[in-house]
C-alpha cells in the first residue's frame, strides 16, 4: 500500500467552501499518487480560526472556540472525501470541547465513515501554561482494512511508552501529525518518530505544519518536513527512511509500504527491537 504524509501550510479562507475545495484538491492529488493511508497534521485544522475574522482568529481563546465549532462540518467532509476516493485520512487535528478546557484530537476517516479519534495524551508547555489545552483520556489502536493504526500526537511520539502500548495492541504503523514552530521542535519529533520505529520495529508517519501563518499567533511559526519511517533493517532503506518532503516545502511525502516486509523484519531482521524489549526489564530488576 502507498502511504501519504503531508507537510502542510495553513491558509485563510473567507468561507468554508474555500476550505473545503481546498482539502479536496489536497486528498485529489495525494489519490492521484496512489496513496491509501492519508495523514494530515497537529492544529492544521487551526487555519479555520480564519472563518471568524482576524479579531477572532488572533485571540488565543477565541480562535480555540471558533475552529472548535465547525468540528462537525469538518468531519462531514472528510467522511465525504474519504468515500469518494476509498481511502483512510487521518484528519488534521483541532480543539473539541467536551470538558470545560478542549482535547487536541485527530480523527480517523475510513471509506465507511468515521472510524474512531485519538487525543493528545501529554501536552506541550505552550499547551498547558498558556493555551490551557487539555490531555485526552486513553490510547487508541483502529483496526482497519490497511492494518492496525495507532497515532501518537507530536509531543507523545517523544514518549516511548505511549508508542509501545500501541504496538503492543498490535499495532503496525502510527501515524506522528506535528506542528513545531522550531526546527529543534521539529527534530525533536523527527528523532522520536525514527526512534519509535527502530525499538518497534513499525512504520511511523511524520505530517508537520510547514510555513509562516500570520492570522494565527498560536501556530504562526511551523517547521518541518513531512517524512515516512521504517526500521533500518532488510528491505528497507539503511537510513530509515522511506520517503521525505525537503524542509518547510508544502507537498506529500508517498512511500510504498508492505507490512508483510514490517513483519519479516520483526521475526529475522538484522536485529530483533521489538522482540527483545522485555528484556530491559529484566536488566532493570536484576540490579
């Protein structure tokens, strides 16, 4: 299967059609490569904050509460893209209010609608000191016609155990949507994507916010390159990596993937990561 990684911009748009034709000529050309597996990035949904105008899109709260209110517009569309074509998109990820403070949430679309949501798990200074955005509740692996899916938000693919968790649901490829306005912030989720697909030995997809954003103070600066990883081991790349966009350019990284080869390596790779990881344990208690 192909798999698609966006280093995505975000944009203004006067009416939620703009946006909307916008996502679909986005998903078209990914479709168009022969991508099954889309993922967009951390807060790419922000752009939205625009649909309220520039007083509201610049207020750090009020941007939240306006990006938050058109989570049902959003996800009709991408049901609706997701059918269309027959692919898995996982969405931008945006603010939902359930709790009096929002989750940051990604939603996964499959051609048969929603297939379910993961939120963020631990937060960023920015998010807890200033923005008073709020941890989800609880780890998520989907299981879906392309595999099993688990995602780790940004700052929780720095976090081994969350990633481990889900591998150990059976996971196979997760999916790392980012936004970093740094490029230290970036490597940083650059390095804990890499690293959770060598000790996992699974795919992980790195889709970044890329560009300036001047309506929106909260991502007005956005680093990176969008990227697919592997474990460097047989059959794939020595460097890890599949595929990747050059630094701040907008486009898909699309990398074909076979999770029979993920398997192989796992069971006769040049190492055995995943097999082996209990073994730190061990270490740990006999000292």
């Amino acid at each position: 299967m192909k798999l698609a990684a966006a280093a995505y911009p975000l944009t203004w748009f006067d009416r939620f059609y703009g946006y909307a034709a916008h996502l679909a000529a986005w998903v078209g050309d990914a479709v168009a490569a022969g991508a099954q597996l889309l993922t967009f990035p951390e807060y790419g949904a922000m752009e939205l904050a625009s649909l309220g105008g520039r007083a509201v899109s610049e207020d750090l709260e009020a941007a939240l509460q306006e990006v938050a209110r058109w989570k049902p517009a959003v996800d009709a569309l991408h049901v609706e893209l997701a059918a269309k074509h027959g692919v898995h998109i996982l969405g931008a990820s945006c603010p939902v209010f359930e709790r009096p403070r929002p989750v940051n949430r990604a939603t996964l679309y499959g051609p048969g609608g929603i297939i379910g949501h993961q939120d963020k798990q631990i937060m960023t200074r920015f998010e807890r000191e200033t923005w008073d955005v709020v941890a989800g509740r609880g780890l998520q692996v989907f299981n879906t016609d392309l595999g099993r899916i688990g995602v780790v938000i940004c700052y929780d693919s720095e976090f081994p155990l969350l990633a481990r968790a889900l591998v150990e649901q059976g996971a196979e490829i997760l999916l790392a949507p980012s936004c970093t306005d740094t490029f230290a912030g970036f490597t940083r989720v650059r390095v804990g994507s890499m690293a959770r697909a060598l000790e996992n030995q699974c795919v992980v997809v790195h889709s970044p916010t890329v560009g300036l954003c001047d309506f929106c103070p909260a991502v007005d600066e956005n680093v990176g390159a969008a990227s697919i990883y592997g474990p460097p081991d047989r059959g794939i790349p020595p460097n890890g990596i599949l595929a990747e966009t050059a630094l701040n350019a907008p486009g898909w990284a699309i990398a074909e993937v076979s999770l029979e080869a993920i398997r192989e390596v796992r069971r006769d790779g040049g190492v055995l990561n995943h097999t082996h990881w209990a073994e730190q344990h061990d270490r740990i208690r006999s000292r």
